[in-house]
C-alpha cells in the first residue's frame, strides 16, 4: 500500500514519515491552513531522500507551479483544480496527482499518464464514502490510524494520504500518529 502523509511543514516531520515508512510526503503550497512557506521547505527538502515528495496546488498558474516544484527539487505535483491544456507543460517533468471529491463524476482527461486522487475533504478531514471504482486510485479524506484498515479494505485503493488524521494541529504532525498510520495502512 503506497502511503503519503501530507501537509508537512517542517523537516522533523518529513523525516518521521520517511522513518515510519511513507512512501511520500505532502507540501501544500496553496491557500490553506498548511501552507509551507517555500523558501522554509527549500532549507531542508534536498536532504529527504528515498520517497517521493509531492507539492500540492490548486489554481495557481502552471509556470509558477513548474518553477516551484523545481526549486524545491518535487518529483510529483497534485492538482486540486481541473486539468487544463497549459498544465500539460508539468507532465514532462513531473508525476501529476489529480484530485477530485467524486471519481464518479470526474472528466478525466482521455489517456491522462496520472494518478487520481478521491479527496471529498479537501485538507477538511472529512470522510468521503468507501468505496471500489474500476480504476486505481488514492484515497484521502477523514483518514487516522483507527480507520484506515478499514477504509482499505472497504475501497481497495492504490494508496492512502492522510494530513489531518496524524496532527498536533495544522501543519504541526504526531510522529507516534504517523507510525501508527503507516503501520496499519501497510499491515
């Protein structure tokens, strides 16, 4: 089960999640209660290695997203907005998640390469319903150690991302909530 533990904001934290076993760390760098600051991330985020790190956006412009993603060395960006012809410019140089709070109701763009994301919270900690769709995906929303046995069991996702099911409070993790998290999802 591939795992991404999202909204880090401070290197002790990425570091947990490499240590527990995730298989990717989150930096949201849109309009959020998580928001890192890139110049803070870009002190630290080179020295993470052996997991995939993912900058997390939503409307801003494609070029401010490549130039951000690069600086801070991403390997993925994930898109909280509709996938236009401008952002097919990132597919060259990243692995794109694309997110949405319906996969039933999703336009998926015909031979998109990404991955999708089922995220009916968007950074909230809501729980969207589980359930299996005919293609993989990533299941995030209302996610924490006490249910995400169940919520993969239940949906059979490709992965799992969590943010606020592992916090202190915005932006701030619990490393014991990070282990437990990888933990169950992987048991």
């Amino acid at each position: 089960m591939w795992v991404k533990i999202c909204g880090i904001t401070r290197y002790e934290d990425a570091s947990a999640a490499f240590e527990a076993g995730a298989d990717a760390i989150g930096i949201v760098l849109t309009t959020s209660r998580r928001k890192a600051d890139p110049l803070a991330v870009q002190s630290w985020i080179h020295t993470i290695k052996g997991m995939e790190k993912v900058g997390v956006f939503m409307d801003e412009d494609p070029g401010y997203i490549a130039e951000t993603a690069s600086m801070l060395g991403l390997t993925a960006v994930q898109l909280h907005t509709t996938f236009r012809e401008e952002h097919k410019l990132l597919l060259d140089r990243f692995n794109i998640i694309l997110a949405f709070n319906n996969l039933e109701q999703a336009v998926i763009p015909e031979g998109f390469p990404g991955r999708l994301l089922l995220d009916a919270s968007i950074g909230s900690g809501t729980t969207c319903t589980w359930k299996r769709y005919d293609r993989p995906f990533i299941l995030a929303g209302g996610l924490e150690p006490g249910n995400v046995r169940e919520a993969i069991r239940q949906a059979s996702p490709f992965g799992v991302d969590v943010s606020t099911g592992v916090e202190i409070s915005p932006g701030i993790k619990d490393k014991d909530k990070i282990r437990r998290f990888i933990q169950e999802a992987k048991t």
